[in-house]
C-alpha cells in the first residue's frame, strides 16, 4: 500500500494528541485540586496521577506532557505530506528526526518514573509505544524511499 508508514504515523500521532491532551488536563486539574479518579490509576505503582503529582514530572514548571502537544501535530503535518508527496523521503527524514527526539524524551520521562518517582504512567508508556512505533514507521518510509 503506497504510503503506509505516513498513514500509520499519521493515525498513531492522532491518537497521542489525544492522550498528549488528557494528561495534560489532569495535571492541570490536579495542580489546582480537583480530586478525580484518572482512568489511568490502576495501583499504587501504576498511577498517572502519583506521576503526574511528582516535581520529576515537569521540564521548565510545565508537565513533560505538553511537549506532546507540539510534537504529535508537527509529525502528523510531515505526515500528511509524506502521504500527498510525489519525493516524500525529505518527510520520511523529518518524521525520524522528529520521532527520534520524541523517543528520546519519552525515555528520560520513563526514566524518571523509574528512578525517581517509584510509579509509573500507563499513558506515559503508552505514549512511548507510539513513538516508537512513528519511528521505525519513519525509518522503513525513508528506505523504502530509496
């Protein structure tokens, strides 16, 4: 199918808008203590919110979920013009670029989960899946491209 790795990035960064977006509105709802039940807190170990909560959560005071918020609309862009492209191995590039720095990221904040915080987000992780996925989707559209 002509394109799938640029559909696939594109489905995938759409759906980690949307889980971008829900963690950042429980942080914020949590900053200004709203207490709620977060569909994400299956355990003591296993709590968005213990995570959320957490000082190692934020990068500059902002919660490390934002940057989501930028990065999964900037790869659905490349994306769709990776699609609509007659060269698209100039998006396949960003889109690795891009998604790379992402997984990058996504591993400090795992990391932080791990060795500073003691709990984990299942949509932090779930967010790591995707853009690893968007990765190695990036990488075979760019060599396939060649």
């Amino acid at each position: 199918m002509k394109n799938l790795p640029a559909k696939i990035i594109f489905v995938l960064s759409t759906l980690g808008l949307i889980n971008a977006a829900y963690l950042t509105q429980l942080f914020f709802r949590l900053q200004y203590g709203d207490p709620l039940d977060a569909i994400c807190d299956l355990s003591s170990t296993l709590s968005c919110s213990g995570v959320l909560t957490s000082e190692y959560s934020q990068v500059f005071g902002l919660p490390a979920c934002t940057i989501a918020l930028v990065v999964y609309p900037a790869l659905m862009y490349l994306a769709y013009r990776a699609m609509h492209a007659t060269r698209s191995q100039d998006f396949y590039f960003g889109l690795a670029v891009l998604s790379g720095m992402g997984l990058m990221f996504n591993f400090f904040v795992l990391y932080n989960e791990y060795a500073f915080i003691g709990m984990y987000c299942v949509l932090c992780i779930f967010c790591g899946a995707v853009i690893s996925t968007n990765f190695i989707a990036a990488l075979f559209g760019y060599f396939k491209g060649r």
